[in-house]
C-alpha cells in the first residue's frame, strides 16, 4: 500500500504546457474599403419616337437584335392619304409644261416688241403696234412670274411631303441592342398625343454600377477612386472601375423623419462579352486606401489602444516568453491592420490577455521552463 501512494501521476499531469493562442505578423497587402449594395443600370441609351401619326405597318426589329445608328426600325403609315401626295406631283408636272409654254410665249412676245421698237426709231410702224407688242411682252412675262410662283409654293408643299415621308421611317438614333419595345404591327399612333418612346436601344459594352452609400461613409469617397464589385449571377468573379460621382441629394426614401440617409454613387464598368445585364444586383466595395508590401497583423491580436494611440500587444518570442510591446497601426479593416512599429515580420502575438493561472515548473528531466515563467 506505502508503493502504491508515492506513485507522482499527479504532479506529471500538472506539468502539461499550456497551450496559447497566437497570430503571426507577416507582410503583405491590405485595403481599406467602403462597402455598399448597388445595382447594374444602362450607361448610354436613347428612344426612337414616333414623328407622325398613322399605323405602324411592319416593325423590322425585335428585343435583342444589335442595330447601327440611322438603321430603320419600324414603318408607319401615314394618316395624310397617299393620294394627296400624287395630287401634288401631278399638279406639279403640269405647272411645269405651262411655265415652259409661257416662256416660249414671252419670247415670241420680247421678239416682236424689240421689233416694233426698232421700226418706231424709223418711223416705219403705227403707233397702236408698238403698243400692242409692248403689252403682249409685259402680259407674258407676268404669266410667266405668277406661274413661277405657283411652283415655288408647290415646291414648299411638295418638301413638306417628302419630309412626311421620312418620317414614316422610324431610325435608330445610336448604334447598340433594342432593350425594350412598345410598338406592334397594326398599332394606331395618334399626333396629338405626347410622344412616348416605341423602342429603347443601348450600347450593352459599358454599364453603370449604381450604389446606395450610407451617410457616414460617403464623405470618404472622392472621384477617381477604384471601386469593384461581384454579383451573384457569377459567383467568384470580379468587375472594376473608377468612381464618377456620388449624387449630392438622399435617394429616395431615406434622409427623412429621422432615418439614416443614403447617397447614390456612380461608376462605369466595361462589359464587352454583354454578360452583364441591366438591373443585377452588386455587392460594391470603394477603395478608400490601400498598402502594398507591408507589415500585417491580424485584428483580433491587437489589444486596448493607450492615450498616445498606439495599442499593447503580447509577443511570444523563441524561448516562449511573454513580452508586453506597443505598436502602432495605420490602415485596417475588420480582419486585418497595418504595423507602422513595434513588431516585426514572423513575431508571434498572444490572442486575448496573458492567462492568469500559470503553468506548474515542469519535471527535472523535462529539461524545460514553463512557458510563463519568465514572462512574469
């Protein structure tokens, strides 16, 4: 029994290592970002209208078809009948076959009374023919200016119906994809109603990313500033550009009765492949400031920050002691901080405080410390 109760097992147990939790500083980039949700919208687009009034009688396009710039889109015809048009040319042409007698006429005319002209120097003719052929030449020459006139008006008329006729051309006013449409085969279009857009075309390369940025972060943000974003439709993968303008009003529904107020900012991103589409949702970060190459630490391993802004950490070295260290941080987010001092790369620093129960002396033949003891 006396063997049995000097067995030591208890004091073998107590001499275990205690097992501290550690991050390591090491070197590398950091971000400081402002995040935002946001939503994919057209960057250039514009609306074919409808100029006149009529019938849409045949649409050349359909939703997703690429279109050039000038390219018909849709026929209408016309609610001024056909007929009219025809009227005016055939009045035209017969304006023109007069003009061309009376000219012939007045040359006749201009011919006798140059004539006549000659023959009263010479005393040769009667007074009564000089003066018949001076009215004959004045009389014709006035047909002539009136009917000149009736083409010229025509003419007026005859340009407005050409101008008509253009209009029953529907054009795309830029080179893009039709994104939307309201017009149909057989629709009625009123002129006097307003105009609304009976297609929607948009140049698909280049789409506007549109964030709502919460008030105490949109005074970080300034033009130029890159921004990125994902969207759920291709998990993993990254679009960038360049912030354009933060909108200087509240969206809409925010900023009142004592809600928080959210701004709207802008940025293009290009999109040659057309796999972004309008209305998808982004998840937005805005680089506020960034490091490359330089000391990080994880965030969890800073400790309280003091009076001179600098932070206490515990740092593990080679001979597992605890040492107390300040450092100080520049940029940092929520999963790591820059190290401006006060640790180098490879330093190993405690998670939480320094453990308050501390490790038993370890065996004779352990030929080790306790990791604590020389820390304290």
């Amino acid at each position: 029994m006396l063997a049995q109760a000097s067995k030591p097992s208890p004091p073998a147990a107590s001499a275990a290592p205690v097992k501290l939790d550690t991050v390591t500083a090491r070197r590398g980039d950091i971000r400081q970002t402002v995040d935002a949700a946001g939503k994919l919208q057209l960057h250039k687009w514009a609306d074919a209208y409808a100029q006149i009034g009529g019938q849409v009688k045949e649409v050349s396009v359909a939703i997703g078809d690429t279109v050039q710039a000038d390219q018909a889109l849709l026929e209408i015809t016309p609610i001024q009948q056909p007929a009219k048009v025809e009227s005016n040319r055939a009045q035209m042409a017969r304006l023109q076959a007069d003009l061309a007698d009376q000219r012939a006429q007045l040359e006749f005319a201009q011919l006798q009374f140059k004539r006549q002209t000659q023959l009263k120097a010479q005393n040769a003719t009667r007074e009564e023919a000089f003066e018949s052929a001076r009215m004959n030449a004045s009389s014709a020459t006035a047909r002539v200016d009136a009917i000149t006139a009736q083409i010229h008006e025509l003419e007026a008329t005859l340009k407005l119906d050409e101008e008509a006729r253009q209009k029953t051309l529907v054009r795309s006013p830029i080179s893009g994809t039709v994104v939307s449409m309201a017009a149909r085969t057989g629709q009625m279009l009123a002129a006097a109603q307003p105009a609304a857009p009976l297609l929607r075309i948009a140049d698909l390369s280049e789409m506007t990313v549109a964030a709502r940025v919460a008030e105490n972060d949109v005074t970080r943000l300034r033009p130029g500033m890159a921004a990125s974003f994902t969207t759920p439709g291709y998990p993993g993968k990254h679009w960038s550009g360049k912030l354009r303008q933060v909108i200087p009003i509240p969206a809409d529904g925010t900023g009142e009765q004592g809600k928080q107020a959210f701004y709207t900012v802008l940025f293009e991103v290009k999109n040659p492949d057309h796999e972004l589409m309008s209305g998808m949702s982004a998840q937005v970060q805005f680089v506020v400031a960034q490091a490359r190459d330089t000391l990080l630490l994880p965030a969890n391993g800073l400790g309280a920050q003091d009076e001179d802004g600098q932070y206490n950490v515990n740092v593990l070295d080679a001979g597992q002691h605890v040492g107390a260290r300040k450092v100080k941080v520049g940029l940092r987010n929520l999963q790591q901080v820059q190290i401006l001092s006060g640790l180098a790369a490879g330093d190993k620093v405690l998670v939480g405080p320094v453990p308050n129960v501390l490790p038993a002396p370890a065996a004779p033949d352990a030929g080790t410390k306790s990791p604590m003891a020389s820390g304290s």
